[in-house]
C-alpha cells in the first residue's frame, strides 16, 4: 500500500509540475516571423555530400562558427566534427557549439572539457532545473542552425552522427532534406542562434561584425521560429491554401485535431493530399501512433506512402506549385506544442519544382498504404495504435 501512495505521489507531481510549467513558459512560446528574403539556397539529400560541403565551409571559416544541434554522437563522423571545431578555435576562430541536453545527452564530459580546452564554447540547450522540472525535461531545441563567418547558413532535417551518413545497418540509406543558404537569409539564422544562445548561457552576442553586409540571392524565402506554439496555426494556413495539391513529408505523423480537419477539409474540397513517411521506425509507438489518422486520411481519398529503402526523415511540405516548407520541424504534436523549431517558407517555383522531384524520388522507393492493409492489422498493432493515441502528445 506504502508503493503504490508512493506512485500516486509521484505521479500527481509530475503531471502538476507538466501543467503548472506549461502555464508559466506560455508567455515565452512566441512565434517569431523574420521578413521575407531573397537568398542562393542549395538543396542536400544525402549526408555525405551534405558532410563534405559543412566541413568545407568550416575549413574556410576565419572569424566564427556559430553551430546549434539537436543530436551530436560520439562515433566516428562525431569525431570528425569535433576535432574540426578545436582545430579552428585553436586558429583563433570564435566557436559556439549549442546542442540540446536531451538530444545529446550522454556526451561525454571528458569531450565537453576537450573542446572548452581548444577554445571552443559549449552550451546545453534546455537543461533541465527546477521548478517545473519535468516540463523542461519534456522540451526540446529542435532547431539545427549553423552560421559560418555571418555569411553562409544551413538549416534542416540533419543532425550529427553515422546514421545520418548511412552508417548505421539499423536504418540503412538516410532520407533527409537539408538547406545551404548564402544571402539575406543568414541574417535571420544567425539572429536565432543568437538568441538561443543567450536564453541558454545568458550572455548576449550583440557585436556588428557577426552580422556583415549581405547580398540579396535570387530565391525569396521566409525563417520562421516557433517554440512550441503557432506551427499548428502555420500549417493550418498553408493547408487552406492549396487548390490542387498537398504533399507532407515527415518521419512522425501525428496531427493536432485541427491541423487533421484542415487535411480533411482540404480533400473535401479536391485537393490531392499526398503523405511521405517511413516504414521504418527510430523510436517506440511513434509509427503506429500515425495509423488512426491514417484510416480517416484514406477512407477520404488521401495517398499514403512508407518509404522502404532506408529511413525516411524529412520535414517537408508543398503547396501546389507555388510554395514549401523544409526546416526542423516534424507533422506532430512534439513539433507543434513543445518543441523549439525552425522553418524557411521558400516561394520561388523553380526551387518548389527541384523539392517535388526529389519527393518522387523517394515516392518511388516506398509502398502505397491501402485501405486493406489497414483493416488487416493485427491484434497486437492494434493494442499498439491504442497505446501510441494515449502518448501520441508526448511522442
């Protein structure tokens, strides 16, 4: 009797802890839009050479490196990427390294000192403290942002570590999307990592030359940064614009209600709604969390596909000709309540054509869902799907 009040206790402080620290951070989700750019943009799809350009423009770096991840390993690319970072601070280059406590948890702190001692400076996004510790154990800073002497900039669906390289037999061929951006655009990324800086080290970064003069690019763009609040209303918008086509890439399916009405309403009205996910999965409950949306999707006519060879982990959205979305963010509740993301909106329709033939690329090494398959499932993916629905808000 003395455990199970024991659980009781623990668990009434843990959900009054998840509530209360949700309340107290709501003033800090604001949505914060940048103006509309023109920036060069190159468009990566496999690590390696996504890896080979990142390296190359650190070599070249001469004033500072400005990196924030997600996830940073500790295996063999890992490594490269460190001894890249000491071997730049140690020629007088100013290097920031920002990684979320949780995504890279478990680095280890003799690495952490390795770096302070060359000169690089480390910071843990989101550490968790009390109060509100568990809320703050539940958050992420999702964004991957790197700015290289103010003038170059990538944001997207890569992280570090051998699975994102295709090293990793567990996954196979890793499936991403990923932005290399030279113009206007950098502004705005190096301005965002700013600010993540200062939340996480509360020191400011505020002198001019981290911000050179800037070119305008031919691409017109938009950076977006949500922090667990206003992507749902994002989405919604760029749903309720499409006239003929939507196309949704995301390794994690899991819709808010309304962000689902709108994907409904949007089929209800002609509009051909086409889904990209993986067959695989890199965590617990997470794909079959996606099955119930995918019933009601195809009983109203959507196409849904799981990519087969490899993983599939891009963050994508395209509305008709006329617009995408590729940045951090995935098509769940994580992305759209908790989590700190980074979007670019590109409005240019050559640049929206280049994302959609990449997207039939992948289209074309996945298996269409039916409706068949679906009510073949078995008892025990069902019990999954039900399990997955209850934590599909912290999944």
């Amino acid at each position: 009797m003395t455990v199970f009040f024991a659980i009781v206790i623990i668990l009434a402080f843990i959900y009054f802890d998840d509530k209360l620290g949700e309340r107290f951070y709501k003033k800090k989700k604001a949505k914060i839009v940048y103006q509309e750019r023109q920036s060069d943009f190159s468009f990566f799809i496999d690590g390696t050479q996504l890896f080979t350009d990142y390296f190359a423009e650190i070599h070249k770096a001469t004033h500072h490196i400005h990196i924030l991840f997600y996830i940073v390993k500790t295996d063999k690319i890992s490594q490269q990427f460190f001894q890249l970072l000491k071997q730049k601070a140690e020629e007088g280059v100013r290097v920031r390294l920002l990684v979320d406590w949780v995504g890279s948890f478990g680095l280890p702190k003799k690495l952490i000192r390795s770096l302070k001692e060359s000169g690089v400076e480390f910071a843990y996004a989101y550490k968790p403290r009390f109060p509100f510790f568990f809320y703050q154990l539940n958050r992420r800073n999702h964004r991957k942002i790197t700015v290289i002497d103010g003038k170059v900039g990538y944001i997207g669906g890569f992280n570090i570590g051998k699975e994102y390289v295709s090293q990793d037999p567990n996954f196979g061929q890793w499936r991403d999307y990923h932005l290399k951006i030279v113009g206007e655009g950098v502004y705005d990324l190096q301005t965002q990592f700013c600010r993540d800086w200062e939340e996480a080290t509360k020191t400011s970064i505020v002198e001019h030359q981290y911000f050179p003069p800037l070119q305008k690019g031919t691409v017109a763009h938009q950076l977006v940064a949500t922090n667990g609040h206003s992507l749902e209303q994002q989405f919604i918008h760029f749903i309720r614009q499409a006239s003929k086509e939507i196309v949704i890439g995301s390794p994690y399916f899991i819709p808010s209600r309304a962000v689902m009405n709108a994907l409904l309403e949007a089929l209800s009205r002609g509009v051909k709604v086409t889904i990209l996910v993986p067959l695989k999965a890199d965590h617990p409950f997470v794909k079959e969390a996606a099955y119930p949306y995918f019933y009601r999707l195809l009983k109203s006519g959507a196409h849904i596909y799981r990519f087969y060879q490899g993983f599939y982990h891009a963050k994508t959205m395209v509305i008709d000709d006329k617009c995408c979305d590729i940045g951090t963010a995935n098509f769940d509740k994580r992305s759209m309540f908790l989590n700190s993301e980074m979007n670019c909106y590109v409005y240019d329709r050559a640049f929206v054509q280049q994302v959609k033939k990449a997207i039939q690329r992948d289209l074309a090494r996945s298996e269409q869902m039916t409706l068949d398959f679906w009510q073949k499932r078995t008892l025990w993916q069902r019990g999954k799907e039900s399990l997955s629905s209850i934590l599909s808000a912290w999944l």
